[in-house]
C-alpha cells in the first residue's frame, strides 16, 4: 500500500506496550488530507501526531475536528491571519499553523511562553502527569 507519508510504520507483530508512539506531518493543509490524517491516526495506533502547516484559521475550525479521532485531543496555534482578512472568505488561505493530536490518556496542556514572535508560530504542550 502506497499509504500515508509517515517516515516509519509500526509493524504490526511488534508490541509497542509501555512505549509512546509519535509522528511528525508536515501536511500543506489539513483541509484536503483530514480523511487520511484522521484514519492513519488509527491506523498507526499513534499516541502523538504533530502536524506542521496546517494552513487552519483558529482553534475551533472544522478542520481540526476532522483530524481528531475519538478519544483524542487537539492543540493548536493558528498563524495569525493579515490585518482586515475575513477568514470566513473562501478566498482566504492561512499558511502556517501547528497542531499536536493527542491520546486523551496523555495530559498535555498548552503552554504560552511570554514572548511577541511575528515570523512564526509555536506550540507548546506540557505532560501534567
């Protein structure tokens, strides 16, 4: 199966109890792809994905819900849109963005560090465990 980007897949006879398993995406939007994001999450049986170039809008798009299986979370930091841009506007294309999907089981809470970045976004989630 040609399948998913992902640089490594978990064999299936390999037992990954006690062991997180983590992926890193760096998608070019997650609008077009939630379908396969969403079920390689399962697939995969991944503990963490982190998804860079989200190109989403804010924390309550559709788009992050459509990759976020149940019985996970979701953090985000969307890139700020321009001055005067409508992001309801089908026009409007949000370059940038981060999300880390996570099992509900692991207790990640978003962290702001207290710094003005304008180049680029961060995300930061902090085990509470």
């Amino acid at each position: 199966r040609q399948g998913f980007p992902l640089s490594h897949r978990v064999p299936r006879n390999v037992s990954t109890k006690g062991k997180l398993i983590i992926g890193c995406l760096h998608s070019c939007s997650i609008r077009n792809k939630s379908a396969s994001i969403y079920q390689e999450i399962i697939d995969q049986q991944l503990d963490i994905l982190v998804i860079t170039e989200t190109w989403h809008e804010r924390s309550g798009s559709v788009a992050l819900k459509n990759i976020t299986p149940d019985g996970y979370k979701c953090i985000d930091e969307a890139r700020p849109l321009s001055p005067g841009s409508d992001e309801h506007s089908i026009n409007v294309c949000n370059h940038g963005g981060l999300a880390v999907v996570f099992r509900s089981g692991i207790r990640f809470v978003k962290r702001c560090f207290d710094i003005n970045v304008t180049t680029f976004e961060y995300v930061c989630g902090i085990d509470t465990t």
